[in-house]
C-alpha cells in the first residue's frame, strides 16, 4: 500500500511517497521539483529514501517534508521567513505538520 502527498515550500513541490513496511510502520521517499534545476544540484526530481525508518505514518510524512524542505533551503538560501527573528513562522509551520491528519 503506497500513499503520497504533495506539499508547495518556496516554489517548489515536495512529494512524499510512503510505502507500508509493516503494521502501521512505513518506509518513506520524498522528491523535490520546482520552477529551476541549479547547476550542481543532481537530486532535483529523484526521489530519496529518508534514512532512520521505519517510521509511523505522521512521522514518516514530517521527516519526509523537513527533508523536503531543508533540501529546497540548501538550494536556494536562506529565506527572511526563517531567519531567527522570525521564529513564530517556523513555529505555526511546525505546528501545521505535527498536527496534520494523515
């Protein structure tokens, strides 16, 4: 049984791919594409296997999105949204994903 969800993080989707390893436990993918492929930056559009699982279903979709998401940062830099003066964004963020139904 594979599930996945798509989520949009700084003009870039995030694909997560998860795939049932054992009751209620999951292997987990994510795959990053967007609007450029940088030069130097070969994992554009290939899906990657989170490392560390198996994970339960809400872990396996926030480990899968903040790998996601870390890897559109290292791409593109840092963003004034999550410098530390603004840490209520990356708050209200990881309050999002933590309670997100699955």
């Amino acid at each position: 049984m594979a599930m996945d969800r798509m989520t949009e993080y700084r003009g870039f989707d995030i694909h997560v791919d998860l795939h049932m390893s054992s009751k209620d436990m999951f292997d987990v993918w994510f795959q990053v594409e967007g609007p450029m492929s940088p030069p130097g930056v070969a994992a554009i559009g290939k899906r990657i296997k989170v490392f560390g699982g198996p994970y339960s279903r809400r872990w396996a979709y926030l480990v899968a999105e903040l790998a996601g998401r870390a890897a559109v940062d290292v791409i593109l830099g840092p963003d004034e949204c999550t410098e530390a003066g603004s840490g209520d964004q990356i708050c209200k963020d990881a309050s999002r994903l933590v309670n997100m139904k699955c």
